[in-house]
C-alpha cells in the first residue's frame, strides 16, 4: 500500500468536486483476491487517471467506484450530504437499439427530466458533440467512434458531476481519440470529477490531473501528475514508465 | 367436373371465394390471433420479470415455463374444458363452445411459449445492457419496458412461434369450441372433420390452404422484421 | 397485476360479445357424429330455424362424450342413440323425458374379396361367428361411442369372445375407424348414415345389412331444469317437440344422400 500524498482539501468553495472514498476496500471473486485492499481519496480537481498494466483492476476499481458492483470487504463512500449524480462510459458503449436520438431521450426519461425538456436536451447534446446530422440514424449503425461520442452526449445530457471512462479510446483511430479527450476536457472545464482509466501513457499526460497507479490489483501510487510522470515513488510505476513489461 | 386432387380442392376453394371457406378462416384468424395478443400482453413482461427479478423458486419457474411450451393441446384443452363447464368453477360465464372459450385455451397453450422464449431473450439483452442500466440507475421495473422494446426483432419471432402454435393445434379448440358449424369451427377442427367423413382431398385442400395463411403471416411479420432490423443495424 | 388480469378478461368478454353478437335465441345440441357427418343436421335445422328462429348448434361427440357434456350442464338438449344409456340417464335424474325420434340401421362393411363370406350369413350373429372363425381384421370403434357398446352386444349375442390380434379397438369416431379400415382391409361396423356419406372407401363395400337387430334408435331428451336450472329448457323443449312433430319427422324422411333414405322417423 502506497500513501495519499496528495494535497488534502477538504469540501470548499475553491473546491465543489464531490470527493470519492475508498476505505480498505477489497474485491474477491470465487475467493481469489482481485482488488486490494485499499485506501485514498480521491478529492481535488483531477481528472484522476487511473493507470496500469492489463489486468492490474483498473476497471474493477472504476467499477466499485461507480457502485456497479459491491466491495466484499471495505466501504466506498461520498464525502458529499447525499450521492452524486454520476455518469459513465465504457470501453465498448452499451447503446440501445434506438436512434441516436431515442438513445439520449431515453436516458433523460430514465433520468426523470421533466418530458418538454428532454428533447431540447438531447439535442443540445448531440449538437456539443457533432452528431446532430445522426439524430435519426440507429446508434448500433454509427462507426466506433460515433458511437463513443454518442455514448459520451449521452452523460453529458444527464449533467453528472462524476464522469467515469473505462478505456474510451482504446478501440478507436486517432481522430476519434482526439474527439473524446477533447470531450473530457470539456466535462472537466464545466466542473465534473473525471475518473478515467488508461494503458496509454500519451493520454494520461495530456489529461491527467493527479495519477492512480495499479498493478498486481494492488494500489502503488496516488500522486499528482508531474510527480508521476517526473519521479515516481514505487519500482511498479518505474518500470511501467520506462516502458517495461511488468505485472 | 369432378377432380380428387387436393391442390385442386384448395385452389377452387379459394377462387371460388367459398363463403364457409371465408367464414372459417376469418374465425380462425380472429381467435389465434387475439390469442397470441393476449398471450403477449401477459407472457412478455411475465417473461422480462422472470429475466429480472431474483427470487426463491425462479428455477423451479423456468423449468416449468419450458415443459408448458410442451403442453398437449388437448389437456390444455380438458383443463379449460373443466374449468368452463357449467359444472366448473367459471360455468356461470356461459363461455364453453364459444369462440371466446377457444381464445382462452389457445391463450395457455401459446403463453407459456411466449414467456419461456421473452424470458430467454431479454435475459440475453440484459447480460448485454446490465452495467449501463446499472450506471443510469434504473429500477427493475424501470428496466423491463427498455429491455422489451429493444428485444423487439426477437419477440417479433417469438410471436410468430406462438401463432404457429395457435393456428395449428386442434385439440384444445375441439373440445372447447365443440367444432360448431359457423359458430367455431376453424380451419383445423374442419379439417378433422373432413378426416372423418373420408373426404380425403377436401381434407387436405384445407389444410394447404391454412398452410398458405400461416405462410402469407410469417412471411408479412419476416420482410417487417428483416426491413427494420436492417436498418437498426 | 390485477389490473392487466381484469383487462385480459375485459379483452375476452368483449370479443366474446362480438363473436357472438350475430346469435339470435340459440341452443346448444349435443349430439353423435354419425347425425351430424350424414349431413342430417344441415338438411332439417334451417327447416327448424325458420319455424321458430331459434338457432341449434351442434357439438357432434360420441355418445358416451355427449352424455358427459349434458349431465355437466353444458349443452341444452341431446339427441343420440343408446337407449338403454338414455333410461339410465334418465333414471339417474339428468334427464325427464325421452321420446323415439328416428332410426338408421348398421351395416357390416368389409374388403370387397370378403374372406369370411358373410355376404351368405343369414343373420349377423352368424356374419360374425364368420369373421371370428376366420380370424379376419376387424375394425371396432373401441371408444365407448353408442355404435360400439351395440356392437359388443352384437358379439356377445354371436357367443363370440372378439379377442386376439384380428379385433383391433381403435378408440376413434366412425369416421377415422372407416379410413382405418380402408387402409387395412379390415370388417368392420358402421351407422348407414355416415357410411353413404363416407367418401374414402377404397376397397371396402357394403357386405350386410336387414337384420333386425341391426337397427339404431334415436332418442330425444329434455332435460332436468332441477339439476340445471341455467339451461334454456323452454327452447330445448321446442325443438325437441319439432322433432317429434309432423313437420319434423317429414323433414327427416326427406333427407336422402345419393336418393338414399338414411333415418327413418318413427316417434310415437
């Protein structure tokens, strides 16, 4: 287990991000120990890339995070009065066989927005994000990197003040890449905590805030950016940055 | 001119525009196909619930949902016969040798097709949509009318499983309906009767002809289905 | 839950009014297939609709079904042929009154070469003696039905046992048990009616006929308003009157398939 040594702000104006606990969390599957256990906070203005080799439960933790599955030891917890409204996007985007449009009025429903906005909504999003002309087309039709974009209008239309990403970019070209980190970016400016997890060392320097190192299902580090990236503290995180192949 | 060929038989009676021809096959559309629609109203989201919902016995559930889809027709048949009887427990309705009666045992014939398979396939959609549900925090509840409407090409399928069914069994509607000239006789039932009168090639003339409207029927819900899936991707 | 379960039978009433928004005053008959495949039925009910605008529909079973279907309440009147079964019915209080409407006759069918040679036999015990002696294929209904328990009287008046791989009980109607027996060239018993009207015969022909013994009765009966006191007696008993009335009787004698005359009324 590394240490938190990130700047420790507690909730103030300067500082709105709802702030994510992981208290000695722990996740097992068929008793064999996946994730942790493990302890930090994730508070500050991000975006948090979480980092590491394959299988090293990136997405696991992205997972407990987000609540989809349940810790079997520890607590994850909000340091906010009540939950967040959070959002997130998968590697491959789970879309509904609809149109783009009926995608993203779909979740608004779901979201209990009120039925005269929902479509004024959606379509505010679909423009941010470029697909205006795709409104009516079937979201399982649009190429890979359409439909992460749509996936990404999506949480948008629902305001999260928490985005989760698992690999967005991981199957898409470059033009597509650059689409959705500058899409993150934007998520980030308005003011929404991004936890995203990358094996891409590149994004993680374009966007990273502070930097979560995993490997082995262990966490090894949690420090600010430049100090990952200029002088990290555990041997996993060195020789993940040197480039050398470690478990 | 007198000609013994089935074929024939079929052919004449349709071009003929044979008006107990009309009579029996309207008959027979009405009631399988407000069976299948009632089977559906109940069947699908008793289909999504079982995919949804854990509970104690929901194995005990499925395994029963599937043997039904094997339910002879005419126990199907004796069982809504009992229950229809004037000495039956629903005798006061006044339903037995109608063809609403016919309607009802199709309906516990076709609904367990059509909620064993719904239950199959939204399950299969759900493993697919689990975790993004999960994200936008959607209720069970919340879940089935998503889950139903997307699974939609599919259920089209399964829909036409149970019309097969109802269009194709005669047992229950036999003993049921009673096989009452212009009152309940369909297309089957018909056909049995012919059967016993040896009148062979009447007999299989209309059954080509209900073979030709089951086709005409899942040939119209296929092109619906294909033009549409094409272009949902 | 309970209100899709109140929709579903909304659905149903709803459609069960359409169904049946066509029906005038009807009855429910339930009577034996070899009435309704004769083509009986079509010939003499419009005669009776339009004497007295009530509608009969037919539920043509076997006796012993059509008797199940009466005692249950489920049909208003009953015409079959099992006289014996028709007094226990009565006597059993399902039923107050029966009345003699008409008789057809069997006959004994068989393959056209006739191994048994009843076409000589000077009655039917001793047709039947034949066919056993020889161990020919005969054909039985075997479904409890008013033509099989007479001829299982019939074999037990011919002393003859009918046991053994040559009599096979096919637990069918007159109309299936016939093809069976095209399809095997075997004997076998059927009502006049059904048989003229059979159109599969393949080498079957008409083998014996005449005994007296021979001869079907049908009957009508009312039945009891006591036991169901649902059913609409007072229709019933205009069409069982019908029957038995002049106009009803000529109406019987009048059907003929190929000219032939198959029931012969006889109410007293």
């Amino acid at each position: 287990m590394t240490s938190l040594n990130v700047p420790l702000m507690t909730g103030t104006a300067t500082n709105p991000l709802p702030s994510l606990r992981f208290d000695d969390v722990a996740f097992r599957h068929q008793g064999k120990l996946l994730l942790g256990p493990c302890s930090f906070t994730l508070e500050g203005t991000g975006p948090t890339l979480v980092m590491g080799p394959n299988g090293a439960g990136k997405s696991l933790l992205l997972r407990l995070a987000h609540g989809l599955i349940s810790p079997t030891q520890g607590r994850v917890s909000w340091l906010s009065a009540e939950c967040p409204r959070q959002a997130m996007v998968f590697q491959q985007p789970v879309l509904l066989r609809r149109s783009a449009l009926a995608n993203l009025v779909h979740a608004l429903a779901v979201n209990k927005t009120p039925r005269k906005t929902r479509l004024k909504l959606a379509l505010e999003a679909l423009a941010r994000f470029g697909l205006t002309s795709c409104a009516a087309t079937p979201a399982r039709v649009l190429s890979g990197g359409e439909q992460q974009r749509l996936a990404l209008a999506r949480a948008w239309a629902l305001s999260p003040s928490v985005l989760f990403l698992d690999e967005p970019t991981s199957a898409l070209d470059p033009a597509a890449t650059k689409a959705v980190e500058a899409a993150v970016q934007e998520f980030h400016e308005r003011g929404t905590r991004i936890v995203m997890t990358t094996h891409d060392l590149h994004q993680a320097r374009r966007l990273a805030g502070d930097v979560l190192f995993l490997s082995g299902g262990k966490v090894r580090e949690h420090t600010p950016a430049a100090s990952f990236f200029n002088a990290p503290t555990s041997r996993e995180a060195q020789a993940f940055i040197a480039g050398e192949l470690i478990e | 001119m007198e000609n013994n060929n089935a074929l024939y038989v079929a052919l004449s009676l349709v071009l003929n525009l044979d008006a107990t021809l009309y009579q029996i096959v309207t008959l027979s559309l009405q009631v399988s196909l407000l069976a299948v629609l009632i089977a559906a109203v109940i069947g699908f989201p008793l289909g999504a619930a079982v995919a949804l919902w854990r509970f104690p016995g929901r194995g005990g559930v499925i395994i029963a949902l599937n043997a039904m889809m094997g339910l002879p027709p005419v126990v199907a048949g004796l069982t809504v016969y009992l229950l229809l009887s004037r000495a039956g427990p629903l005798g006061e309705w006044g339903l037995l040798f109608t063809p609403s009666a016919m309607v009802i045992a199709q309906v516990v014939l076709v609904l367990p097709i059509l909620a064993a398979l719904s239950r199959q396939k939204v399950e299969e959609l759900l493993g697919e949509y689990r975790e993004q549900f999960i994200s936008l925090n959607m209720s069970r509840r919340r879940m089935m009318p998503t889950l139903l409407w997307d699974a939609r090409f599919a259920l089209l399928t399964v829909l036409l499983a149970g019309f097969g069914r109802a269009s194709a069994e005669v047992g229950a509607v036999m003993m049921v309906g009673g096989n009452i000239e212009g009152v309940t006789r369909v297309m089957t039932t018909a056909i049995v009767l012919e059967t016993s009168k040896g009148d062979l090639p009447l007999a299989l003339g209309l059954g080509i002809v209900l073979l030709t409207l089951v086709m005409l029927v899942n040939a119209g819900a296929y092109v619906v289905g294909e033009l549409t899936r094409r272009r949902m991707g | 839950m309970n209100k899709t379960l109140k929709l579903v039978f909304a659905v149903i009433t709803t459609t069960g009014l359409t169904f049946s928004a066509a029906a005038e005053d009807y009855i429910t008959l339930a009577s034996t297939t070899s009435t309704e495949n004769s083509g009986l039925f079509n010939s003499i009910l419009p005669l009776f609709e339009d004497a007295t605008d009530i509608q009969v529909r037919v539920v043509a079973v076997g006796t012993g079904q059509a008797f199940e279907i009466a005692r249950r309440g489920d049909a208003d009147s009953l015409l079959v042929h099992d006289t014996a079964g028709e007094q226990r019915f009565i006597d059993n209080g399902y039923a107050t009154e029966r009345a003699d409407v008409m008789y057809n006759d069997f006959v004994l069918i068989g393959p056209a070469n006739d191994p048994a040679n009843i076409r000589s036999a000077q009655n039917v015990a001793e047709a039947l003696a034949a066919i056993a002696e020889v161990k020919a294929p005969f054909a039985s209904r075997g479904d409890d039905s008013g033509t099989n328990r007479a001829e299982l009287r019939l074999w037990q008046n011919a002393g003859v046992e009918p046991d053994g791989d040559w009599y096979r009980e096919l637990g069918s109607g007159m109309g299936p048990t016939l093809n069976t027996a095209a399809a095997m060239d075997a004997y076998v018993m059927s009502d006049r009616a059904t048989w003229v009207a059979f159109k599969n015969r393949q080498n079957l022909t008409l083998l014996f006929e005449g005994d007296e013994v021979l001869f079907n009765q049908y009957g009508s009966l009312l039945l009891s308003e006591e036991k169901h006191p649902h059913l609409k007696h007072d229709l019933a008993k205009q069409w069982h009157n019908w029957l038995i009335s002049d106009d009803g009787q000529q109406a019987i004698a009048n059907f003929k398939v190929n000219g032939q005359q198959l029931f012969f009324p006889n109410a007293k």
